[in-house]
C-alpha cells in the first residue's frame, strides 16, 4: 500500500501534522500565515529529513543556536539545508487562506501532488484560528465577535473539500464553536460539509483521555465522503499512574529571569517521559527561559504556591493583600494567578494568552518561584524535546498555546491509518 498523504490547513506549529507524519503519512503541504510558525515548520521538516538519514547530529548542533541571534540562526539554517535536497522538504506555504489566494494555493497543491506522482489528496487536517469561537474571545468583544471575519473561515476549509474531495478530514476547534451565534454557525458548517458530499460526526474529547498531561477540550469532527463507510473513533482513556511533576522533574531548576544554556537535563529520563518519547537519551534542552518578573509578581506567586501546598486550592485576585493588588477589575477574571499543579495528573489548558504573561501558568515549585518556560509549556502539550520553536519567546508561546497536542494527533492518525488500510 503506498504512502497515505494529508494536506494541513491553517498548521499553526504542527502540532496536529506531527501526530500523522509519526503514524507514517506524507504532507502534501502544510498551510499557515503566520510567519514564525512557518519557520517552525520548515525546522521540523529539517529534522525529520535528517533523523531519517542518520545525521541528527547536525540537528543539535542547530538546536544550540536558540538563544542566539537571527544571524546566527539564518547561518545555521542555510548550512543545514546545504545536506539536504530541496524536493526532500515538507512544502511549507507561508500565505493567508482567502478568496483572492485560492487559486494559488490550488496550483501549488496540484504541482505537489504531480511531483508526489499522488492523483489526489487522501485526507485533509486542520482547524481555523479558534479565537472568533472561543467563549473567553466573545466575552471580552463588545460584539461578541460576531463582526470577526474568522467566523467563516470554515467555508474556506470546505472549498478544499469540495476541491479535492479527499476520502475524509478532520475538523479541529474549541468547543465554542458549538455554540457560537446560538449554535447557527455550527449547524451551517455542517450544511455545507455535507452538501459537498460528507458525512460527518462531531464530538467533544479531551486531550487528558490520550496521555496528555494536561485537560484540553476540544471539539474534532471527522468527515468521510459519502461513499464511503465510517464510524467514529471510541478511544478508552489513556489515564496511567503520572502526574504534571513527571513532565517537569527532570528539568533544570532556575529562577524568575535565568536563561539555562548547559543543554544538560538534571535527571535521568523516567517512566512517563520515555514511553511518549517526550525525551529520547540523546535529547538536549532548549527554550529553558524564564521570564523575569517583578517583585511584587513574585510574592503573589509564591502566595498562590503556597496556599495550593497547604489547601489545594486556588487564590483569587480579590484573596490578595490589598497592597499587591494593582488592577481595578475585582468582579471578574478573579482567577488570574494560576499554579500549575504539579501533583495532579494533568494541568489546566494552555492558551495563547501565555504570551502576554505568565501568571496563569506559575510553576509549582516554590523555590524556583516564576511562571514556566516555552520548553515546559511544549512539554504540556506533549511536544518532544526536539521539536525547535522559531522566533522570540512570545511567538513560542502563542504557537504552544494554539496547537493540537501531538500526543492525542498521534492516535487520532493511527485510527485514521486502520481505517484507510481496509477501504
């Protein structure tokens, strides 16, 4: 059986792709806008090249530039693409879905596939930006984001399936999108994904039920064509013996500020880490950075450790010492410090809003005393080691925050793999 491909759509850092090209799938090409996320993209097709060819030592030396300048880092780059032929590369296209580039995007897409000697696309991934559905986005909007033109970026996903008319898709948003506009956008999305010929199931999982430690729900709705037979995937929950301080306990420690650039890991791998292969033993660390804060920040963190040690539960804004307290807001988002809870089996969702601080994500240890890093946030999401975010620390963040767990991709990708063998 030959290979089975996938086009991902708005691909954000990969997080969803990563899962399919474990599970052995071959990317047409992957679609994105923003530029940093591109560069990630465009790194980890680098990596999977060079892990194939047995010269990951190259890569690690690559992965020893993240804290230095993009000079550097170009340098870097361009002499590890010199080892590598350029038709052996992920097609990465750094470009707006739209109207006006439609048709571009389909001209590169069929070149893809002509190369790839595919006559079509098998399956196509992805979800729209989430932010136009999430319940957080329309509370804080005075139109309830009801004037956000990513509202109906769905119909630009449904003009590749009817374009393309793969065998089947995935869908990816929060569960917002469910009932957004009083469920109306939902129940057109769906229209229009069977009037181009799928039929479709929707559900709500959680990425904690597939080895994730972390709670994320997500809403995934997976189309086959209509002549053709499916059922939804039932997947039992993945709920092993570990918890959140299993992600975190071989990492080095540091302080509020502190940038770690030994490479080394201050624990041998353990049990959870080696059986998602979140560390591999000749991994090295990077993205170990911690934000610097102030003083006033840090005793309210130290606060909330404190009082999640002794009493499990989280402080509220107005629980403060009146003179920690600088917002004037005390009648909502009373819950803007937030521990990480190292000693549960899955931490709270991380989101793109890390990127504007911290507090929501500080680190259960209270001698380290600071917010976590971008490694640890990826770990969170269950990106391995070697998986080299491009661009500063905010985009880091935003594109950890926005992304697909690759742990719950993976075994969504292997059901995919069982169903596609036996049609």
């Amino acid at each position: 059986m030959r290979t089975i491909n996938f086009l991902d759509l708005f691909a954000g850092a990969g997080g969803l792709s990563e899962g399919f090209l474990r599970a052995g799938f071959e990317p047409v090409a992957h679609i994105e806008l923003d530029a940093n996320a591109c560069k990630t993209l465009k790194t980890r097709s680098i990596y999977h090249y060079l892990k194939k060819n047995d010269m990951l030592d190259l890569y690690r030396t690559y992965q020893k530039t993240y804290n230095k300048s993009e000079d550097v880092k170009d340098k870097a780059i361009e002499k590890l693409l010199s080892y590598i032929p350029k038709d052996q590369l992920e097609p990465v296209m750094n470009i707006e879905i739209s109207e006006k580039t439609l048709p571009y995007i389909f001209q590169e897409i069929d070149c893809r596939l002509k190369h790839m000697e595919h006559e079509g696309i098998d399956l196509i991934i992805g979800g729209p930006p989430c932010q136009a559905y999430s319940l957080v986005g329309r509370a804080r909007d005075e139109n309830n984001m009801e004037d956000d033109p990513r509202n109906y970026l769905y119909k630009l996903y449904i003009r590749f399936l009817n374009k393309y008319k793969p065998k089947a898709f995935i869908f990816e948003n929060v569960p917002g999108i469910l009932t957004a506009f009083k469920g109306n956008l939902f129940r057109n999305l769906q229209a229009y994904m069977r009037r181009v010929g799928y039929n479709i199931q929707a559900r709500k999982m959680d990425a904690k039920d597939f080895g994730v430690l972390q709670s994320r729900k997500r809403v995934i709705i997976i189309g086959w064509r209509k002549d053709l037979e499916f059922d939804y995937p039932i997947f039992e929950s993945d709920d092993k013996e570990f918890t959140v301080n299993n992600l975190l306990e071989d990492l080095p420690k540091i302080n509020s500020g502190e940038i770690y650039d030994k490479f080394r890991y201050r624990k041998k791998i353990n049990k959870y880490l080696q059986n998602t292969q979140l560390r591999v033993e000749d991994d090295i660390i990077t993205h170990h950075i911690a934000r610097p804060n102030n003083e006033r920040d840090l005793e309210i963190y130290r606060i909330a450790v404190e009082t999640w040690n002794r009493e499990r539960a989280r402080i509220k804004y107005t629980d403060l010492p009146e003179r920690l307290m600088t917002h004037n807001n005390l009648t909502s988002f009373l819950d803007r410090f937030k521990v990480v809870a190292g000693d549960e089996k899955y931490s709270h969702t991380v989101v793109a809003h890390i990127s504007k601080d911290g507090h929501h994500y500080i680190h259960p240890d209270i001698e380290q005393n600071r917010s976590i890093t971008v490694r640890e946030a990826a770990r969170i999401q269950s990106f391995p080691d070697d998986y080299y975010f491009e661009g500063p620390r905010t985009s880091n963040f935003v594109q950890i925050g926005n992304a697909v767990p690759p742990l719950m991709a993976e075994k969504l990708a292997y059901w995919f793999k069982e169903k596609f063998e036996i049609i």
